[in-house]
C-alpha cells in the first residue's frame, strides 16, 4: 500500500554507504559540510565584520540633498520653476554615548558567536566520539549474533541427524527450529543496528545524507 503495488515488494536490496572516515578526517569533514557549523561559523564572522566597520560611527558624514520646486505665482526672489542642491557636513562631537555602547554591544554579539561556535564544534567531537563508540560495540555486537547463527544452524543440523537416526523427537526439532530462526532474526536485527550506527557516524561528520 505504501508504495502503490498490488503484490509483495522485496526489501532485500543492500543499502550503498559511503566509507566511514577516520576520526580526524570525521571532524574536519564536519566543519566543512555540516550546515549548522557552517551557520555558526558565518554568524561568528558575520559579528566580526560588524564589529570590526565600528569606526565608521566615527567618522564625518557628507549628505548631498538635491530638491526641485514649483511655486505659482513667481516672484522677484523665487522663480516658478527651479531646484536647490546642498552639502551637508556632519561632525560628530558628542552623543551621550551611544556609539561607545554600540560598540560594546557588537563585541558582545562577537563574543558569544564565537562561544556557540566552539561549544558546538565541542558537541560535534562528541557526537563523533560516541558514534565511533557505538559502530565498535554494534560490530562486536553483529559478529558475535552471526557466530551464534551460525551454531544455532550447526546444532538444528545435529538434532535432524539424530532425529533421523531415532535418537530424538520431533518436538527437539522443532525446538531446534525455533531457536535456529530467532538466532537468524537476531543476527537480522544486530546488523540493522550496525548500519544504523554507520549512519549516525555519516550524519555527525555530514557525509550523509
């Protein structure tokens, strides 16, 4: 239903990771691809710039002002139609203040762009770290799952031996049976968990998706 086919639809088709990088690599690929670290770093350079133009509050400011006019009737000092243009130069002297708090303010900005920066940067190295840590435990986990399979299939074989040599029952074989399929359904569900974890190690160092 979930895909629009009117028959069962096989799921069997491996998915294609891309190679895990080492744990150096994972943290310079995480500055450079993840998008929030990248947004941290903009936002951090961002403040910087703003912080760093602050000496144009301090610097004259030239405003040319051009404006046309009409007046009807004219008269001897005015003349119907015409346009004024002026220069006006803007020292500033004193204002209380507000240019020195603009400035400790954009610093203030600067500053904590830059503790979100690293503190994120100290939650990526995390991650990686316990991500790293749990494909090791989802390997270990897999490999042992697949060698209990693999007993699990040794010992069902066994007990059909001797089921067919009359030595057992029936109900040892389907007890065999059971245990060979829930050996195979966790040795299933290890290797689901240890490419869960390989994605979760792609995602933190953002080479997936």
């Amino acid at each position: 239903m979930l895909v629009g086919e009117e028959g069962p639809v096989e799921v069997t088709e491996e998915i294609a990771l891309p190679k895990l990088p080492a744990p150096e690599e994972a943290v310079n690929d995480a500055e450079t691809l993840r998008t929030d670290v990248r947004l941290s770093r903009e936002r951090q350079e961002a403040a910087r710039k703003v912080l760093r133009d602050s000496y144009a509050d301090y610097l004259p400011l030239l405003t040319a002002v051009i404006a046309p006019f009409y007046q009807h009737p004219p008269t001897l000092t005015v003349p119907e139609t015409g346009w004024q243009a002026q220069l006006l130069l803007t020292i500033p002297l004193y204002d209380g203040g507000a240019r020195y708090g603009l400035r400790r303010e954009r610093s203030a900005t600067y500053e904590e762009a830059k503790v979100q920066a690293a503190g994120l940067m100290l939650e990526v190295r995390s991650e990686l770290r316990t991500a790293f840590e749990e494909v090791k435990r989802a390997d270990q986990s897999l490999s042992a799952a697949r060698q209990a399979a693999k007993l699990a299939h040794d010992a069902l074989e066994m007990t059909m031996l001797a089921y067919r040599e009359g030595a057992t029952n029936d109900l040892e074989v389907v007890d065999a049976e059971r245990r060979s399929r829930d050996a195979d359904t966790a040795a299933l569900v290890a290797e689901d968990t240890a490419r869960q974890a390989r994605i979760d190690l792609l995602a933190a160092s953002g080479r997936f998706p």
